[in-house]
C-alpha cells in the first residue's frame, strides 16, 4: 500500500494531495495511512505541509523530487575507447589502463566542462 500510496502523491505532482483524500482512495483509515505517510516521508519521498482546510489543520503530502538526468547514448559520443586500438590490452592493472589513460582523461574533462557550461546558462 505504501508504494501505490507514493504513486498517487507523485501524480498529485507540486500541488500535493490532502491526506484525508489518499486515505479515501486507498480505502484506508487514519491510522494506518498516517503511518504510511511517516514512513514515505522517513525515506525522504515526500514531505508533509500543515495546511487549513474546511476550517481544520489537516496535512497535503508532496512529493519530493528526485530528478535523475537519463544517460543518453549520445553522452558517449566521442569516447575514444570505441575506436582505441588498445582496447582488448586495456584494462586496470595492466600497462595500458582507463587510470592513466590521457585521451580518456581528456575526453572525461571536456565532457565535464561541456556539461558545466549547459548547467550555468
Ligand atoms: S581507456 Fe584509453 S587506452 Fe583504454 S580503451 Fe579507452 S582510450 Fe584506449
């Protein structure tokens, strides 16, 4: 029940949901979806906002946003080791490894500073 409780309360999205409304479609009491609501919130998913409502002080769970960026297959344009000539001998440990790889190094660095770049306009 927690995790379709969690489902719901990210589709409400920023405006959130009035818990007494998830109980309702979660058929369940106060109690329990109290508890769940601790627990959701325990974990860092959602967070709970005091709010009047019908002239009671009642709570809106809000999910907390976890955004994760997608690794795209384009962020590995570039990488040198697809075309490395060295790549079958490469590996950590040996004379040839990714630690101390400059053309790797270099490429990390660049993709790095590309991605700083897109971050601060
Ligand atoms: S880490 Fe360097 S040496 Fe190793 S496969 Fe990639 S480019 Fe080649």
């Amino acid at each position: 029940m927690e995790e379709e409780a969690y489902e719901l309360i990210k589709r409400a999205g920023e405006k959130g949901i009035l818990q007494s409304e998830l109980w309702k479609i979660l058929k369940t009491n106060s109690r329990e979806g109290s508890r769940i609501a601790a627990r959701l919130e325990k974990k860092g998913q959602i967070r709970r906002e005091k709010v009047l409502y019908k002239g009671r002080w009642t709570y809106k769970l809000i999910p907390i946003k976890t955004e994760t960026k997608e690794v795209q297959w384009t962020t590995l344009n570039g990488c040198p080791c697809f075309t490395c000539p060295n790549i079958r001998e490469c590996k950590l440990g040996s004379a040839i490894t990714p630690a101390n790889c400059k053309e790797l190094t270099n490429w990390i660095l660049k993709l790095i500073k590309k991605n700083s770049n897109e971050i601060n306009q």
